[in-house]
C-alpha cells in the first residue's frame, strides 16, 4: 500500500490535462528547423537558435503519463543541454563545410613603421585583457528565477546545471503556464552564462597579427624599407 506522500498528486489526476488535449497531439507537429534536444521519454522538447539561445519549450500533451511531475526538472535539464550540444554540434559542421574564403587580393598592404608594429601589439594585448574579463564572467555560474517564483535554476558557461521546478504546481497548471516559465528561465540563464563577446571570434587587431604572422611575405612588404633598414629604425643623420 503506497504511503500517503506518494503520488500526492494523484488526488489531482482530473486536473492534470483538463482543457489541455488539443484536437491534435503535439507528437504530429513537424521536427522543428532549429537545433533540437528531448529527454529519453520525449516528454519535453527544447528547441534553441543556432547560437543556442532558447526559442521554445514544449511538453507533450501526456507529459504526467510518463513523467512523475517531481521528476519534471530532470527531463527539461536532459532536454535542455541536449539542444545546446545539436546547436554546437551544427555550428561545427557549418564551419567545417563553409570555410572563410581567403581573398588575397583585398589583403591590406598599407606600408608598417616599427611604431605602427608597436601600436598593433599593445591593441592586440588589450583585446586579450578584454577577452580574458568576459571569459572570467562566463565561468561563473548564474541562477535565477522565473517571474511567477515556480521555477528556479542554475547555469554555467552555457551549461544548464540544475532547475528546481515546484511539483504542485507543476501537477496543476496548464502545459502553457508551465511552458512559459521554463523558458523564460532557460531564457535568462543562457544570456547570463555565456555574455556577448565570449565567441569564437577574435579582435580586429588580434585579426590583423594573425594575418601577418600567417603571411610573412606581406609583412616584408608592408615594412617600409631604405637601403636595407626598416625606415622608422634609421637614425637623423640618414634622412
């Protein structure tokens, strides 16, 4: 015989999908364009941007059939980073099959005194410092809590750690009040853990070092040169 706090929410069974069951299930909806992640019982569906920023959540009509809805957070979280791997997993495979074209003939060939060098390595320095604070503030881990206070959760560097999601109230509300809240905080936690300025891009002065370490030919060329030495290195008596 089940003690008397198992399955408490049985007593509400009738409450569970009242007005929910639309004329058709949810499951006949054609596979989301965007990356996707589900739980193993297809109970929840997150579907994310390519950058992984969270479009939509979605429960299936029978969700309370197959999930204990105190077990719900667990299968939103499995959901949840499961999107974020496929929007990474696809972010790779584009850059793999669309390489940034390399256009020599618009390469910059504007003549570089030493101080020019040195002005280039003190901005490339800076962009590093810069990176380096957003970098700090992406690994922190952030929390927060939906505007109704049913759902609270944690994340780090892009990476859903945890959510707390009230079991009543989960067991009560309608699919949409529950849809709304999850991602409103999934929402935020996303924004949070990963700040612009944390991608794969680099600086426009990193940029320009890397193209000139990359192509010493043109660095040859940029350096303006009399009789043998850089012009910005010959001494008064020479000019």
């Amino acid at each position: 015989m089940p003690d008397d706090e198992e399955w408490a929410f049985e007593a509400e069974i009738d409450l569970w999908d009242d007005g929910e069951a639309p004329a058709t299930s949810r499951e006949d909806d054609p596979e989301p364009a965007d990356p996707t992640g589900r739980d193993p019982d297809s109970a929840v569906t997150v579907t994310v941007s390519a950058e992984g920023a969270v479009r939509q959540v979605r429960l299936a009509s029978g969700w309370k059939s197959k999930v204990d809805p105190r077990g719900l957070h667990s299968s939103v979280l499995t959901a949840a980073n499961a999107a974020t791997l496929d929007a990474l997993v696809r972010q790779t495979r584009n850059a793999q099959e669309n390489p940034p074209s390399s256009r020599r003939g618009d390469a910059d060939e504007t003549p570089l005194t030493v101080q020019d060098i040195l002005r280039l390595g003190d901005a490339v320095m800076a962009e590093v410092d810069e990176l380096s604070a957003r970098l700090a503030l992406a690994d922190r881990q952030v929390t927060t809590t939906s505007s109704g206070g049913h759902v609270t959760g944690t994340a780090q560097s892009g990476h859903y750690l945890s959510l707390d999601i009230d079991p009543t109230w989960a067991s009560m509300a309608r699919n949409a009040e529950i849809e709304a809240e999850l991602a409103e905080v999934l929402r935020s936690l996303h924004r949070d853990s990963v700040p612009d300025g944390t991608g794969p891009e680099v600086g426009r002065a990193t940029a320009e070092l890397l193209g000139l370490v990359h192509d010493p030919a043109r660095l040859i060329r940029r350096i303006q040169l009399r009789d043998g030495q850089p012009e910005a290195t010959r001494g008064p008596e020479s000019r």
